[in-house]
C-alpha cells in the first residue's frame, strides 16, 4: 500500500514537471475583419506623413498661415500658426497610437506587446531600443507597400459587398418560383466567393497582429520623430534621429523671432512655443504639446459657432452671387439662421435707415465690397466644412482622398467679434442689393403696365405680376381691378398712398 502511495506521488510530481516545462505552441492569428480598420488607419498615417513633407511644409509656411482671412480674423503670428499647426499634427499622431496599442495587444511578439511602453518611452525620453524609425528610403519602401495593401483591401470591402448582394439576391429568389434566376445567381456566388478569398490573400485581412503592428509602430515612430524634428520640438532628441532626417530645414521661427511681441487676433494669446522636453516629462508630451488646440473663449470654436456660421457665410455667398433670385422664403430662412448678436448688431445698422435703392452706383460698389470679404471670409468657411466632414464618425474607416485641411484655416480659431462684424457687413451689403435689384424689377413691371390696355389673360397676368413683383399677393382680377401691393413698393416708386393704413393699391387697367 505503502509503496503504491509512493509511486503516485511520484507519477503526479513528474506530469506536473512536464506540464510546466512543456512549450505552448500559439497559433498565429489573422487580424480578419478588422484589416478595414487598420487600412483607414495606415492610410491616415501615410496621409500625416504626406502632410509633413518638403512640399506641404513649403505650402504650410509661405501660403497657409499668410492666408488673408487667417491673418485678419484668427492671427498675424507666425509663432502662433505654426503651433497649431504642430500641435494638429500631434494630435492625430496620438489618435492613430492610441488604436495602435489595442491592436498590439492581440500580437505574440513580446517586443510589440510592450508597445504602449516603448513609445512613450521614445516620445519622453527619444529612446528607440527597436529601430522603428525609418530612414527615407527605408520608409519609402515601407509606404510603397502599406499602399499596395491598403489598395487590396479596399478591393475586398467593395467585392465582400457585392458577395453580400448577391446572397442577399439568392435568398429573396428562394422564396420564389424563379428556379432559373436561381442557379444563375448561385453560380455568380460562387465566383463571387473564388473573387473574395483570391483578394484576401493580397490584402491585410490574412496579415498577423504582429506584421500589421510592426508596420503601424514604424509609420508611428518615424513620423512623430520628423514632427519632432521640423517643429523643433524636444531639440536634446535630434542626436538620436537618422541623419536623413535631419537634411530638412525646420520650419519653426528662430528664438529672436519667438521672444518678438505677438499680436494675436483671435484672443488674449501669449507667445507660443511648443514645450521642451523638461515640461513634457512633467506633464505628458501629448498633453502638454497639444494644449494649445483649446480655443480661447473670444473664438467661434470655444462658443460653438465654428459650422453654424460656415454653413451661413456660405449661404450668404450663394445670395451675393444671385440676389435677384432670392425670395421672402429665404429671406426668412436666412433670419431664422441668424444668432442673437447678430440680429442685435443688423438692427442697430438698419434702424432709421429708409431710403430708395436705386443708385447704380452704390449698388455696385456694396457689390464690390461684399466680393472683397468673401473673398477672404468664404475660404475659412468652405474649409470648416471640409474639416467638419473628413472628421465626421461616417468618414472614420472610409478609404477616401482627403485635402489635409488644417484647423488653423478654418473658423475654429477665428474672433468671434469681428467674424461677426462682417457677417453684418455682408447683411447689409446683400439688403441694399437686394432692394435694388426688387426696385428695378418693380418699376419695369410698372412702366410696363400702367396707362396701357392690354389684351392678356387673367392667369397671364397674374403669373407676370408673381414674377416680377413678389411683393404683390394675388387677387382675383377682373377688368379695371384693385391690386394690393406692399407699401414699401408704393413708396419706392413714388406712390401716394389712397388710404391711411399700411397698405396702398394701383389701380391698372386690364382689358379682358
């Protein structure tokens, strides 16, 4: 008995030992639908990456912060500008790494799965201890190839689509009678399915956790070392870098240019300069580097206001550029869009004024003056919309081309004051058009009418006067017949008015 208790222990140690000296074998496994998600980000990487090149820096410096509307409603300080623009750029970085470290969870490469660790170790402390900056030629490679799979899976989304179809098809046909239609759409399921698993093959979805992660990490690291580099951002790192890094010229001002007082529009702004690398190991490098993007409570983007006003600078373009087609629908429309401020502000411009809109003149120099701040306002507007869209939660994992749209050209940023302000200006301008244009149409239709017979029919007549006059309200016209017309109109053309209200009539004479 006794040595039958022994031989069990001994049988129960030594499986015990094999079992923990024992190597587990994992299976690698695919990222499968989640290849979408990675190719919207991998392409948003190399969208960031293409945004920091020589070429969009060029344009960044000499064009983007000297646009005309940035400098008179958001700020004329370079500094200032290209802070945020650093600082967008930060952003966006940190969002993709974010999405990076959930996915390198799911990796077997203990290096990868450390990832969250390893990179804020590099953007703290500059430490690369895994070579995941790239130098130019060996990112280009890299790029070449993430655009060849990104490519591939949006294929596969558009053929899993049509796959999906065309089941959808198959199963509406079985609850039919249509047995040939069937076999028809059988056969091109099958095809259809042959399509989908040869795309696969080329595609991210039959990429391991581990290939995509370390793509992603290198896209990461080398990017945010040449954000780090062009902005001047963290300058004890750029011994660390790749030497071809640092053969492009910073675009940053230099310390004279930056110690220079600032005249900043858009608020009560200091003089900007993206923290050292004694600040950022205090409070976090993202954080401390990207705090610059709250806007300061004198902007559009801290009230709230940024899209509403872009949405009403662009429609007050489209009534500038045809005034005469506005009606009192959207004239309404238009108030109705109309903030508190600015509503108190037009009235304030408009009260007691009364006069007749028929200088040619004047109408054409409101015309002139209302291109010239469109000229500089509709771009920020028509910015903020494009910004707004590509940031939208349905334009998040789509494969499409984006305009890297900067929120330093947009409204975000810009006084709300004198924003305002020419929004009323433009008001104004666009009131005193508008009642040339309506006064002009009104005394043609009345030369046109008044100590003449004419031989027209009743619906003619009222379809010209609807036209032509749509100050007029229909009535039923029958011979010599009273016609109501506002009294703003009467007083236009000289009018004395027949009856003390509010309202006066013509009388036109109509042969029927």
């Amino acid at each position: 008995m006794a040595r039958e208790t022994w031989l069990n222990k001994l049988k129960t140690q030594l499986s015990h030992k094999l079992t923990n000296t024992k190597l587990i074998v994992r299976k690698s496994s695919n990222v499968g639908i989640l290849a979408f998600e990675i190719a919207g980000l991998m392409s948003k990487l190399l969208e960031l990456h293409q945004s920091i090149s020589d070429k969009s820096l060029a344009r960044l410096k000499n064009d983007s912060i000297h646009l005309q509307g940035v400098r008179k409603i958001v700020s004329n300080d370079d500094s200032f500008l290209l802070t945020l623009a650093a600082a967008e750029l930060l952003h966006c970085l940190h969002l993709a790494a974010k999405s990076t470290i959930r996915i390198s969870q799911k990796c077997e490469d203990p290096n990868l799965r450390s990832f969250p660790q390893v990179f804020d170790d590099f953007t703290e402390r500059g430490r690369d201890p895994y070579n995941w900056v790239l130098s130019s030629k060996e990112f280009e490679a890299l790029a070449r190839r993430a655009e060849r799979q990104i490519a591939a899976t949006s294929v596969l989304y558009r053929e899993m689509e049509e796959l999906s179809s065309l089941e959808k098809k198959s199963h509406n046909y079985k609850a039919g009678i249509f047995q040939k239609e069937q076999i028809e759409i059988e056969q091109k399921i099958s095809w259809q399915r042959q399509e989908v698993k040869c795309t696969r093959e080329k595609s991210l979805w039959n990429r391991s956790f581990d290939a995509v992660t370390l793509t992603l990490a290198q896209l990461i690291c080398t990017i945010l070392a040449r954000i780090k580099l062009i902005f001047g951002i963290g300058h004890g790192y750029i011994a660390t870098l790749p030497r071809s890094l640092s053969a492009s010229a910073t675009v940053f001002p230099s310390d004279q240019n930056l110690c220079a007082a600032a005249d900043f529009i858009s608020g009560p702004l200091k003089s900007h300069k993206i923290n050292d690398q004694k600040s950022d190991l205090a409070t976090g490098f993202f954080e401390s580097n990207t705090a610059v993007l709250k806007p300061p409570s004198s902007t559009l983007g801290a009230s709230g206001l940024a899209l509403h006003y872009a949405n009403l600078i662009i429609v007050l373009e489209k009534m500038v550029r045809s005034p005469q087609l506005v009606g009192m629908d959207a004239r309404d429309e238009l108030y109705a869009m109309l903030p508190r401020s600015v509503r108190a502000s037009l009235r304030a411009r408009l009260k007691g004024v009364w006069f007749s809109a028929s200088d040619p003149s004047l109408a054409g120099e409101w015309r002139d003056a209302l291109g010239r701040i469109l000229g500089w306002l509709s771009p920020l507007a028509h910015n903020m919309i494009k910004w707004q869209t590509e940031r939208s939660f349905e334009q998040q994992n789509l494969l499409l081309p984006k305009t890297n749209v900067l929120l330093l050209q947009t409204l975000y940023f810009a006084n709300k004051e004198k924003t305002e302000a020419a929004i009323t200006e433009l008001l104004v301008g666009l009131n005193y058009i508008w009642r040339f244009e309506r006064e002009i149409n009104a005394k043609a239709l009345f030369e046109c009418y008044a100590g003449q017979t004419v031989e027209v029919t009743v619906s003619a007549v009222v379809e010209t006067i609807d036209k032509n006059l749509p100050m007029i309200s229909e009535q039923e016209i029958r011979g010599e017949e009273e016609i109501e017309i506002d009294m703003e109109v009467a007083e236009m053309l000289n009018f004395e008015p027949s009856e003390p209200e509010d309202r006066t009539y013509i009388h036109l004479s109509f042969e029927i």
